[in-house]
C-alpha cells in the first residue's frame, strides 16, 4: 500500500486498496468459520418481487384447505382465536429475526446466527430442519393441487398432475432469479385477488345474495366442514425458491455439500434446485387409498418443523441481546430495534416450545403409535441432527466474550457508503445512526480506516512488526494477513524496543 516516496497514499487510492482488502477479509472469515467462498448468486429481486413473494408465499394451503378442517373442528369463533394467537407469536418471531439481520446481513439466513451466537450444532440443525419444512411443504402443496383437481374430476388420476406441476416449479426455479421474480409477482397478484373476490363472494352470501338466503351466524351454532377449493400451486413455486436458497446457505457455511452452493453463470443455484424440487416427488404418495391421510402428514410435519425454526429464531435473538449488552452495545444504535423486547421473544420462545410438545398430546390417550411419529417426526429428526453433529464434530457452545457479531456487518458498510459516492463530501461524512459509541468520532466506516491508518504511519517510529499491540488487534480484524499497514520501503526499521 506504500508509495515509493514514503508518503502514505491518496485517500483515494487508499479507499479502493482498503476495499479490497475488507472483500479479501470478509472471503477469509467465511472460510475460517468452516465454509467456502460465498457462491454467486444474484441479487436482482426488485421491491416490488419481495412484497408479492411475501405475500403470495403465506397465501397457501393453510387457507384454501386446511382452514377447513380448522373451522369444522373448533368453529369460526376458535379458528379465529387460534389465528390471532398463532400469529402474535409469528410477530415476534418476525421482529426478533429482523433486529438481528439487520445489523448482520449475512448469507446463510438465521442459520448463521445459531451459530455464530449459540452453537455449531444447533446452527447445523436448525439449518436442515427449516430446508425440511420448506421441502416437505413443496410435496404438501403438490398434494394440495391432487386433492383440488380431484374435487372436479375424480377420475382421472392425481399422478399426472403432481408430475406436470413438479415440472413445471422445478423449470421455474432453475431460470434466472430475475424471470422467477416476474413469474412469481403477477402469479401472486392473480392469487390475492382472488383471495380478495372470494372474500367478497363470501360476504354477498353471507347476506343472503344466494338461494339459501341470509346466513348470518349460523355455522357459529353449528360449523360445518368446508373449504375454498382454489387452484394452489404458486405457493409450491416460493417453497423451492426458499428452500434451495436455504441449501446454499448451509452449503456456504460448511453444514452441507460443497456442490449444493455452486450456482451457474447467472446466479441460479441449479444443484440446491433440483436437491429441494426431489422432496416433491413424495407427493406420489397420493396414488395410495390414503390421499387425504398423506396430506394431513405433510401438513404437521412441516407445521411442527417451522415451529422448531421460530424458537430458534427467538432463542437466538435472546442470545444477541445478551451479547449486546455484555460489550455496552446500546440496542438504540442498531439499524432496526425490535420492540417490546425481550418479553416478546421470551414470549414466542415459551409458546413456541410448548405448542412443540403438546400439540400430539391426542396420541398418548389412547396411544397411537402412528399418531405418535406423525406429530414428533421434525421433534425427532431435529434432536437427531443436533446430537449427531455434536458427537462427530465435538462442538462446545459459544461463550459469550467469543461471540462474533462483526464478520459481515463491516464490509456490508462500506458497500453501503461506498454506493453513496455521488453524495457531497458533507452528506458523506455526517455521522451515521448506526455508528457504534466507541466509534462515533470518526461517523463513517471510510474515515474511521482512514484515521486508523495516519495513526499507525504517524507512530510508525516507535512500533514494530512483530509488536502485539492494541492497534495490531483491531486493524487484523480487517486484514487477517497483518492488518492496515502503512509500509515505508525507503525508511530503515526501527530496532525492537
């Protein structure tokens, strides 16, 4: 980095050097935490693609079918209740999930926070059993469209049309992210409009518009079994998109396959694809007399494995805040500050658990050892995985004082700011809201090197390069090979102190 002359570079000239050097370090980090290279994968989702998959996502079988069975069996007041519960805690699973992604955005999803924050194992678990659920749920939503299509023509068999969907998602899948953007926006649009015509039909009679009359609160007294049956298959769609990209995650971080992170020329993650679309093919399944029994399988497996994954998620943001607060890191300054914490995420933890281990209480009275596996099979898996990886690899948990809550989050910076050039030099340096307080007299990740830098060529008389000082620590996190050094060539070296 030094100049022949001896004087330190240009700011210019040291910014793209220091760049380079956080990318080169960022790269080493990953592969120190057991993974490789991150794969390539292409960030050409626009706003408008995230919202409707969002949104077009959740909009699956739990309402087209499985509202169904929840009306009938408890009604509408307590499917309402129910719904209303579930979804508090899904609130704080969310928030408690976005507060720590925000000041980490790593790849590898909450995946790498168990890890990092909790232990290796549990990372490795929680990896495997949420691509479980979303692959489970992809056989779920094929099953779905059996059963949908078999309500209009029973005759013909469900096999052809499980197979033409699994296709058809799986092509989908394998074409650029920008194409699965396009296909899976107005598909989404197309279902919440008719999520929202079917809400209006419900209403017209509901009031009496049809012949049966005014309805009002009759199935309040006594609820009948029924359930919109809409064609269900883009749901399908975002299930292999998440998924496969939960298999590079794990791939990236070592908890899986080199090869499932390999990606071709424009960013598709082909062997991830292909690995998730496979769990479809259980939706064949569904040739057997026991079509709707499959279903209801599919439908708790993957239930019971997401709420696996939400404990963990709020399990490991109580673990993040800990670590704030042991290094007097103030939650005011994170880019998002999740609120009501932490009792909201002690709160989705506790019913997390607890919705986990009673929801097949019905299989111990009487017993029923089928009814026993359909409920605890993710519970099993989950604990299998998690003691498995820790007896092979012998993984301890993470203590507190070596938590790592800076690899990712440094060169995420000055991605950011770096993207902000065509600012003005006075817009550039205002001081920064997520600047943390030890930090805060030089606003910016691009002064705050800079500053590091003059320090360390300004003292360099009296420092050595073998000497282990303050200074030395901090700058290696930047540059495992020796840190931010500012080299003279023409200058003799100072004799050891």
């Amino acid at each position: 980095m030094a100049k022949e002359d001896g004087f330190p570079p240009s700011p210019e000239i040291f910014e793209k050097e220091t760049s380079e050097q956080l990318t080169k370090a960022g790269s080493d980090d990953v592969e120190q935490h057991g993974g490789s290279k991150l794969p390539e994968l292409k960030r050409k989702l626009k706003s408008r693609h995230l919202q409707m998959i969002a949104i077009g996502g959740t909009i699956g079988t739990g309402l087209f079918i499985g509202s169904g069975g929840a009306i009938a069996k408890s009604g509408p007041a307590g499917a309402l209740i129910a719904y209303a519960f579930v979804g508090s805690i899904v609130f704080s699973v969310v928030v408690s999930l976005g507060e720590m992604a925000t000041y980490i955005p790593i790849a590898g999803a909450f995946t790498s926070y168990a890890t990092r924050f909790v232990d290796p194992s549990l990372g490795f678990a929680m990896g495997w059993i949420y691509w479980f659920s979303w692959a489970i749920t992809f056989a779920l939503e094929l099953t779905a469209t059996g059963l949908i299509i078999q309500y209009w023509k029973s005759s013909i068999s469900i096999a052809i049309f499980i197979a033409i969907f699994w296709v058809v998602i799986t092509v989908i899948n394998l074409l650029p992210v920008s194409f699965y953007g396009e296909i899976e926006f107005w598909f989404s649009t197309i279902k919440v409009l008719t999520v929202i015509g079917f809400m209006i039909f419900g209403i017209c009679m509901n009031a009496g518009v049809g012949q049966q009359g005014y309805l009002g609160f009759t199935y309040w007294k006594n609820p009948g079994a029924f359930a919109p049956y809409l064609l269900d298959v883009i749901a399908a769609n975002c299930n292999v998109y998440s998924g496969s990209r939960i298999a590079v995650g794990l791939a990236q971080v070592g908890s899986a396959p080199r090869f499932l992170g390999k990606t071709t020329s424009r960013g598709v993650p082909i062997w991830s694809v292909l690995f998730t679309s496979a769990l479809g093919l259980l939706g064949f399944l569904n040739l057997s007399n026991d079509g709707s029994v499959v279903f209801e399988w599919f439908m708790n497996i993957s239930s019971i494995a997401g709420f696996i994954s939400w404990s963990c998620i709020n399990g490991c943001h109580i673990r993040f805040m800990s670590v704030l607060r042991s290094r007097n890191i103030s939650r005011d300054s994170l880019p998002y500050k999740a609120p009501f914490q932490p009792y909201l995420a002690w709160y989705g933890l506790f019913f997390n658990v607890l919705i986990i281990i009673t929801q097949g209480f019905t299989a111990f009275i009487p017993w029923n050892t089928t009814n026993f596996f359909i409920a605890y099979v993710s519970l099993i898996l989950f604990a299998v995985l998690f003691i498995g990886h820790k007896v092979i690899f012998r993984t301890k948990p993470v203590e507190l004082f070596a938590v790592d809550i800076d690899t990712g989050r440094l060169e995420h910076e000055v991605d950011e700011w770096e993207n902000k050039a065509a600012l003005t030099f006075k817009q550039r340096t205002a001081p920064h809201p997520r600047a943390r307080s030890e930090a805060a007299v030089f606003p910016t990740c691009r002064e705050r090197l800079l500053a590091l830098a003059v320090i360390e060529y300004l003292t360099s008389s009296v420092l050595t390069f073998d000497q282990e000082d303050d200074f030395s620590r901090r700058s290696a996190r930047a540059s495992p090979a020796g840190g931010l050094r500012l080299d003279r060539a023409d200058d003799p070296q100072p004799p050891p102190s």
